[in-house]
C-alpha cells in the first residue's frame, strides 16, 4: 500500500478508536454522579464489569471472524453494536439496566479494541507499525483530555434538552459514531486474505468460553459479600474450572479453525506475552478505575477536574509510548521495554501505597505519572510482539487473543480491586471513627450550632446522629454525596477510611506489578519483521501460484512421455515405428510442452523434433 493509502486506512481506524475512548473516559470521570442518582454506589462495579465481561469474550471472536470474513464487515457491526448499547444505556432507569446496557455496549466495544491492532498488523510491518503509533496516542491523548471535561460538564448540568445531563455521557456517542461509521465505510478498505478451506465457525468454543469466564468474574465480584468458601462462591469455581476445561479439549479438536488455536501457545513468544499482558491488565485497570474515584472522594475534585487530575497518567503513557516506538522502529529490538515498564508500574503502585487523606495532591499525580510511564511501554509492544510471532494467516487471531488475556485481566482487576476496596471500607472506616485524633474535631463541630444550620451538613449530622456503627460502615456503598460541601471536620473520619482502604488496593497492584517484572525477563528476542502481513501473504500466495503451476507442467510432461512411450512399444510391436517417424506422428509431447510452458511462463521452448531447448536472457534458444 502507498503512503497515502496507509494514512486513510488508519484515519477510518482512529475515527472508531475516538469512539471507543471517549466512551471510556468520559463514563469513568461521571460513574460517581450516575450511581448517586441511580441510587447504588456499590453497584458501580457491576457497571464497569459487565462492560468488560462482554469485550473480553467478543474480542477474540472478532478476531478469528476477521480472519475467516474480512476484517472490514466485521468492523462496521461492532461499530453499529456499539452504538445500539450507548443508546439503550442512556435510557436506563437504574444501576441493574445500566449494567445489561452497557454489557451490549461491551459486545461492540469488543470489536472496536481488537481489529484495529489486527488492521495494523496487516498492513505495517512490526518494525514500522513503531511510526505510526503517534496518531493512535494522539487520539487517546485528545479523549483523555475532552472527555473528563465533557463528562464532568455534562454529568454536573440538571437537564439538557429535557433529558437528564448524565444520560448524555451515553447519548453523545450517536452523534461521534454516525462520524466514526462514515470514516470507515469511505476510507476503509482492507484485501481479504481467501483461502479454498471450508470456513468453520468455532460455535462451542464461543459458548464454552462464557461459561469458563462469566462465572469466574461474578466471584470476583461478589465473593467479598457471599464470603469467599460459600456455596455460591464453589459453585462458581466449580463451574469456572470445568469451563476451562472444555474450552480446551474443544480448541484442541477444533485445531487450525479455534476460536483460540492452541498450536499458538507453542510459541515461547506468544505464551509469555498472553501471561504478561494478563498481569498488566489486572494492573492497569486498577489503577484507571480507582483513581478518579478517589480524586473526587478525598480530594473533593468534581467529575471534570478529577479528569484533568488523571493528565498526568496519560502524558506519561504518551511520552514513553512515543520514545519506546521510535527506538523499536529504529532498532528493531523491544525485549527491554517489558522489563523497564513493568518495572516502573511496581515503582508507582509502591509510590501510592504511602498516600494519606491530608496528603498534598501532587504525591498522587507523581505516582499516576511514574505508572503511566510504565504503561506507555507495554501496551504496543505486547502486541507488536505478538503479531511478529505468528503468520499472516493468524495475524487477527494473534492479535485479538493478545488483546484478550489483557481484557481478561483487566475484568479480574476492575472486580478485584474494587471488591477489596469495599470490603476493607467498614474496617477502615471503623478504625478511623475509633481515632481520636479525628473524632474529637468531629464532636466539636457537631455541636457547633453554625455547623448545625449549615444545610449542607444535614445528611452528614442526619447520618452521624443515628451512631450505628454498622449505617456509618456501610454509608460510602450506596451515596456518597452527603459528604459534597460538608463541613472538614465531619468529613475527616470518612475521607480517613476511604484512604486507608485505597491504599490497601494499591498494594495488591504493587505484587501484581512485580509478578509482571518477573514475567517480563522471559519475553525471548525475536528480530521483528521488516514485511507487513499483507506483503507476506501475497508473496506467499505467489509462491503457492508458481508451485502448483511447476507441478502442472511436470504432471502433463510425464503423462506426454507415458503416451509416447506406448505409441513406440505399440509401433514395435507392429512393425510400423520407423513409418511413423517418418509420417511425423511424434511431436504430441512438444504440443504439451509448449502449453504447459505457456501456462507456467516457463523459459522452456519446445521445439517440433521432440526435443526442447531453454531461452537465454537475450531470447535466443540454448540446448537443454
């Protein structure tokens, strides 16, 4: 493909890809807002996790459909999907809605994470896939910026057009995604890699695959409340564990047409790549995930500004993905980027754990920027190691099951992280009520009749009055916005416990990160390709094309000389051989030959004395 070429192909892609993270970034930084008018703070996870249970399943269905039908189809329906879900979500009229909405939303989005990267491979190659990185940053980058402040505008605005601010954090991405399906529709278009295999849809492997992962996410989730060895909790590993199971024996029988070739874990490349993006997931997600909402709890930043709050990350991931993608592009190595990157997340978790609620607010950007440094140098090069492991056959396979493993650790980890998060709260927030230092403030102002008269500390009095130790555990679950305009000293104790209960979050992140460091030495060295996938299957195409024409001509050459050999035994036999060389009866073979060098564009030129003779470069005839 020329240059220009290229350049259209990877705007139609950005266009969707804006889509897709703009959704991201402007839901995270208005999630707190939706859940207080919807009524379930808790319930938050569910949100965020239903959308990732349905992208990290449909993303490697995607994968291996694109490699069977094209990846441009496929591309258009996610968008489409995607769209259905981001309408039905803003038409929700609580948390449990909200959830199945943006589960369809998933199933679309699952699409929109995979295919690009797959797109990419098939055109770029790996070492030059480096220089074009720059546009996808610059469209993360620019959502990362926009969309905190568009969902901080539109989340903290009463109504717009009759319709609840909020539902417009849902409802903007019709206008954005009718732009992205035109951009691809008009500027998309991919050769389809064909192939005279009967095309199998791998449809147990689909089922079973939910059946491995759904169940073992809901534990994740829930087996904080149900307890972790309750019979709920069982019967889901239970389930899990025998899902796996299958989804194995049934890849296994259905070999090159899985839905997840097991033939790709023989590669020492990609086997280590899918457990180490599996570990960056879990941890880069936790950390996406509760930083915003700890910006606007204990740092009292409204949805917009907990979103510039979070620029620091994003930079970071920009600069060092930019860096990391030049050096590859210009040396064609990439083994110590894993190693410095997970390296650098371990350092910002440590940095993190030591946060208290009186803190500065610079020591927690500091530590979003050493993070997100770290990040900058996994999330292309995992991928581009990847896809420089495998064909171009698999390419989208490769490429969606690397995808894949990260979704699926990015699922545990939002479920995780935020299942340890709430379930540590009532501890946390118990101790900090039983600290003196911060209840003999609080007392203080309880009784302080300014505080008293203050509306904005009613439910906050209301709440602190009841002294059920169990209401004031558990206030944080559901709504938080009693604690907006509070008086400091009644908002410590709370603040406090949130804190606490963080940082407990951040040191699960911190061994998640160093499993990954130790992960990330067995990456092997591979020299990245210099051909795009595209190049390599027509070349292999050509090759396979120039084969079965030498085996053509070889086939009609032997079954010549079988017929001329049975004319001379019969002419033998009959007394008649040396009339019919006379008669000229001998040249079938040379009429063959020419028409199979015809079809081969073979340098054979037959010649009408049953003998043939080779063309030399300047087209004259030499003795073979």
């Amino acid at each position: 493909m020329t240059h220009r070429q290229i350049l259209l192909v990877i705007f139609g892609l950005m266009s969707a890809m804006f889509l897709s993270a703009l959704d991201q970034t402007i839901v995270g930084t208005s999630m707190r807002t939706i859940a207080d008018d919807l009524g379930g703070l808790e319930l938050q996870a569910w949100v965020t996790t239903a959308y990732l249970i349905t992208a990290t399943i449909t993303t490697p269905i995607y994968g291996k459909l694109s490699d069977l039908f094209g990846r441009r189809p496929l591309f258009i329906i996610a968008i489409g999907i995607f769209l259905l879900g981001s309408l039905l979500s803003g038409m929700s009229t609580s948390m449990y809605e909200l959830a199945i909405f943006r589960a369809i939303q998933g199933i679309g989005a699952g699409g929109l994470m995979a295919l690009p990267l797959a797109i990419m491979g098939d055109i770029l190659a790996p070492r030059e896939r480096a220089k074009y990185q720059g546009y996808f940053l610059a469209v993360f980058g620019v959502s990362s910026v926009i969309g905190p402040l568009i969902g901080g505008l539109l989340s903290g605005t009463e109504e717009i057009l009759g319709v609840a601010g909020w539902r417009w954090v849902f409802l903007v991405n019709l206008p954005v995604g009718a732009v992205a399906l035109f951009m691809v529709i008009r500027y998309l278009h991919v050769p389809r890699f064909h192939s005279d295999r009967k095309v199998r849809i791998d449809w147990w492997g689909a089922t079973f695959v939910v059946v491995a992962l759904v169940p073992l996410l809901i534990v994740a989730e829930q087996g904080s409340e149900w307890g972790w060895g309750s019979a709920w909790a069982i019967g889901c590993y239970v389930v899990g564990a025998i899902g796996i199971v299958v989804f194995i024996l049934v890849e296994i029988s259905m070999k090159q047409d899985a839905l997840l070739p097991m033939k790709l874990f023989r590669i020492p490349t990609f086997s280590v790549v899918a457990g180490l993006g599996l570990l960056v997931g879990f941890a880069m997600f936790g950390a996406m995930m509760t930083i915003p909402l700890y910006l606007q709890l204990v740092e009292g930043a409204t949805p917009a500004e907990s979103g510039l709050l979070m620029l620091p990350m994003i930079l970071g991931l920009m600069v060092s993905s930019i860096a990391s993608g030049q050096i590859i592009a210009r040396t064609g190595r990439y083994r110590m980027f894993p190693i410095i990157g997970t390296a650098l997340m371990a350092a910002g978790y440590l940095w993190l754990t030591n946060l208290t609620a009186d803190q500065d607010i610079w020591f927690i950007m500091v530590g979003m920027a050493i993070i997100g440094l770290g990040l900058g140098q996994l999330m292309q090069t995992l991928t581009i190691a990847s896809q420089n492991a495998v064909t171009a056959r698999d390419m989208g396979v490769a490429t969606s099951a690397s995808t894949f493993f990260r979704q699926i650790g990015g699922t545990l980890g939002t479920a995780v992280f935020f299942s340890l998060l709430f379930s540590r709260l009532a501890e946390t927030l118990t101790a900090a009520f039983s600290d003196p230092a911060l209840i003999g403030p609080m007392t203080e102002a309880m009784q302080d009749p300014a505080v008293q008269a203050d509306p904005a500390n009613a439910e906050i009095l209301a709440l602190l009055g009841t002294q059920d130790p169990a209401k004031i555990g558990a206030a944080l679950d559901t709504d938080s916005s009693f604690l907006v305009g509070a008086d400091p000293r009644l908002a410590e104790p709370f603040l406090v416990g949130f804190n606490d209960a963080t940082v407990s979050v951040y040191w699960l992140g911190f061994i998640i990160a160093l499993a990954a460091f130790a992960v990330a030495w067995f990456v092997p060295a591979l020299p990245l390709r210099q051909v795009s996938a595209m190049q390599e299957e027509a070349d292999a195409s050509a090759a396979e094309a120039v084969a079965v024409a030498q085996i053509g001509v070889a086939e009609e050459l032997d079954e010549a000389r079988d017929l001329r050999d049975a004319e001379h035994r019969a002419d033998a036999a009959s007394g008649r051989h040396a009339m019919a060389g006379a008669l000229g009866d001998e040249p079938e073979i040379d009429e063959v030959a020419h028409r199979a060098a015809r079809l081969a564009g073979s340098p054979i030129e037959p010649t009408t004395t049953g003998s043939m003779h080779a063309i030399d470069g300047d087209g004259s005839p030499g003795r073979r």
